[in-house]
C-alpha cells in the first residue's frame, strides 16, 4: 500500500468519488431510479469529515445510464439533492457531475472517459488533476482516473494488483490521516 503523506502535498487538489457502491448502496444490476432507493452507506459522513478539509474541491462523477435507458421514477436532480439531504452541509461536494448516456453512445463524459474530469477542470481552473485522487469501485472508475491524469483507488473487498485497495471510503480516508 502507497503512503499518500509522500504522494500530494497538502491540500491535496481534488477528490473525485463514484457515487453508487462508494457513497450509496450499489444496485446490483439496477440503477437507483427513486429517492426510496437511494440509501447512504454509513461510513461516508465519517469519511467525509476526514477528507473535506484535506482537498480543496471534491467532486462525485458518476455514470448514470439509466437516465438515457429512460428508468427513471425520480430525475437526477432530484436523487442527488436527496443525496446532499443526508449529509452535512459543510460535507457538500463542490459539484455533482453525471453522464446519461447509453454505452453504446461512446460519448465523452462516460466514465472511462475523462470527460467528467475535463468539466471539473473547466468548472474550477485551479485544480491540478496530477495532484487529485479518485475513489472507485469499478474497472471503469480506475481507467477514469487514468485516462486523466488522477490517482486511482479502488473500493472492494478483493485486493487489486493494479490500484490501491480499500475496503470502503472509511478506511482510505483514514489511511491519509495516520501517522
């Protein structure tokens, strides 16, 4: 495992993180298309009071095909302005980005394409991508942070050879606070 005291100097630029199986319950082969079935997963808060004073931006980039699947009870704004209900507001993201197109679109913005990334630069200039980290828990996650310049790290209970591995949000944050 890296030691992250080495790897930024701090404040870190920005966080990135995956919305489903990262700050929500993951819907194994279901999108979250209700408020009813959005349900916070109970370490984000505590990482959240880790982590929003180490990064200047924080930013969730998620894929949100259902939308363009049309599955959606609830719009977008809707899910993620309950999502920002659940959390203190001085733990707010600085913005949620989101991509609704289909996979087969092969747009710009779906991860694991950088778009997501290239808006958020767009978005807030200051921000040094080479100097930001992701949070994932997908292939598709990982490349994303590749494909811009990020550093990837990857939420799962099986160890990955490739990427940094944590077994939740928790746990990372709290890896950048030990001494």
């Amino acid at each position: 495992m890296m030691n992250f005291q080495n790897f930024l100097i701090k404040p870190y630029s920005a966080l990135f993180i995956d919305r489903d199986g990262v700050i929500n319950k993951l819907r194994v082969d279901d999108y979250v298309k209700h408020i009813s079935e959005f349900e916070l997963l109970p370490e984000v808060i505590p990482a959240l009071e880790i982590l929003r004073p180490l990064f200047k931006r924080i930013f969730i980039v998620t894929n949100q095909q259902g939308i363009g699947k049309g599955l959606m009870i609830d719009d977008i704004e809707t899910i993620h302005n309950y999502l920002l209900s659940l959390v203190p507001v001085k733990l707010h993201p600085d913005k949620i980005y989101h991509c609704p197109h289909l996979k087969e679109e092969n747009c710009v913005c779906r991860k694991p394409k950088p778009g997501m990334a290239l808006m958020a630069k767009n978005d807030f200039p200051e921000i040094k991508l080479t100097a930001s980290i992701m949070i994932g828990d997908s292939q598709g996650d990982m490349y994303f942070a590749k494909n811009s310049g990020i550093k990837p790290i990857f939420i799962s209970t099986n160890v990955s050879p490739e990427f940094d591995t944590f077994s939740n949000i928790l746990t990372f944050a709290q890896s950048l606070v030990q001494k």
